[in-house]
C-alpha cells in the first residue's frame, strides 16, 4: 500500500512567525513523486473570498464551500535518487469546518471521476484534497488545483465573440462527461460580469470551468448532436428543447454573438 502523502502550508513565509499546517492527503491524481509537499502561500495580504461571513472560531457553513482562495507555490521534499520537478504556481482553496470539508469532498471527487478526462483542458489540473483536525480542533481540509492567474474577472467587461465562443465549448465538453456545473450563468437572460467568475483563463491562455461544489451528474442532449448548423431542421429543434438551461445559455450567448447581436445583448454589471 502506498504511504500516506502530506502536504506541508506554509503562511506567511517572509514574516518573522511563518505558519505551517500539515495536512494529509484523502484523494490524488498523478504524482510525479511519492514525496511529501511544500506548499508556499504567496499572498501577502487578504486573499480573494469564497464567499460567506468573516471566519469565527465555531464557524459554521452551509452546503458549499466557504473559505479562503490562496496563490501558492509548491514543491517536493527531495527524495534520495530523484530529480525533484520544479516547483509549480497552484490554488490552494482553503476551508474550515466538518460541513466545507464534506462539501471539498464532493468536488474532489468530481475532478478525480467524470472530470479526469478534462483536467488541464477544460477544468483545473487536480493535485489531490488535503485534510487534517488542529490541536485546537479545529478541522481544516485544502484543494490544490491548477493556478489560473487570470482570475480576476472584474478587470474584464462584456466578453468578446471569441470568449462567448471559449466559454460554449468548454460547457458543451463538461455536459458531454455529464456534468452539470450549476453556477455558471447568474441570469436567463443577458450576460453579467459576475458570470465569468467560473470561466477563467490558465497559464497558457486557455480557459477553465472552475468551482464544482455544486455539480452533479445528468444527461441532456447527445454530446455528437450538431447545433451550430445555420440550417436548422425539425431535428434540431428537437434537441434544443432536449437541452438543458446550462448549456443552452452557452449555446445562446455565442449565437447572438455571431449574429451580430452581442452590443445588444443586455450586460449585467455585478
């Protein structure tokens, strides 16, 4: 039986008091070293929000994550007769309490089950779910995905042609595994800026679906149906009405771009 890997998180490492959590691992993917981790949180200052209150002693979450975004740098510890790979910018998305942890599990368990096929494509590279209780108690529980350093969507405004493109394909392949996100689009109708919170782009430039704490397995239309046809068949409509309200809002968003509907296409600020 392979050993237990551990995770060592460091906060706060040019301070003079740096913080170090070590974590055990529950779920991983591909390691390029049986070895235990250092993971090196950059952020010097407040990290971006999950969402939720402030973080009290007997926090208390609901059925998602709640929690802290943190970009870090990990590393190996060296292993006797081995090249350690270089180190890697990644996501730690940090919780707290029993309830965001089951809520980790669940999305850890997407990236290693219907979305293994995807990862680095169209959904994070996933390094593995990290857990532990403290010596106060207090149970803690990490993801370490893939860094996607465009992931400030606020500096974006309404998006492009070749975005709204990115964006269809991207959801077309998440439904073609069967997976329904569930928190893509905030309206029926229009587009908003808080949309591309869950689209973001990678190191490369391509774009990742992030956040499935609140996916889940369905089947809507054939992932081989041909929808982008300008000819439209009785077929066609068939399968549009067989599609579901996710994909179909991807599918809408890139046809008005492309028929030159996009300036008018109403845009949603927050």
């Amino acid at each position: 039986m392979p050993r237990d890997i551990c995770a060592d998180i460091v906060f706060g490492r040019k301070s003079s008091n740096p913080v170090m959590y070590r974590l055990t691992c529950e779920e991983r993917h591909e390691w390029k070293h049986d070895s235990d981790l250092i993971v090196e949180i950059l952020d010097e200052h407040p990290p971006r929000r999950l969402g939720g209150d402030k973080w009290a002693d007997d926090q208390g979450v609901g059925d998602i994550n709640r929690g802290q975004l943190y970009h870090a740098v990990m590393t190996y510890y060296p292993v006797p007769g081995l090249e350690p790979p270089d180190p890697v910018d990644v996501a730690v998305k940090w919780v707290r309490g029993k309830r965001a942890i089951v809520s980790l599990r669940r999305e850890a368990e997407m990236y290693e089950g219907p979305l293994i096929p995807l990862q680095g494509q169209v959904v994070p590279i996933f390094g593995g779910l990290f857990t532990t209780t403290t010596r106060d108690g207090f149970d803690i529980g990490c993801l370490i995905l893939e860094w996607c350093p465009g992931n400030d969507h606020t500096t974006f405004g309404k998006p492009t042609e070749d975005e709204l493109r990115l964006r269809e394909n991207a959801v077309r392949q998440l439904h073609a595994v069967g997976v329904h996100h569930g928190q893509l689009f905030e309206r029926d109708e229009g587009l908003c800026l808080s949309d591309g919170r869950h689209f973001l782009r990678a190191a490369d430039g391509t774009l990742r679906i992030v956040d499935f704490q609140r996916a889940f397995m369905h089947r809507c239309v054939d992932k081989d149906t041909d929808l982008d046809s300008t000819n439209e068949t009785d077929d066609d409509s068939a399968d549009l009405e067989r599609i579901c309200d996710e994909l179909l809002r991807a599918i809408e968003h890139y046809h008005r771009a492309l028929e030159g509907e996009l300036r008018t296409t109403p845009w949603n600020t927050f």
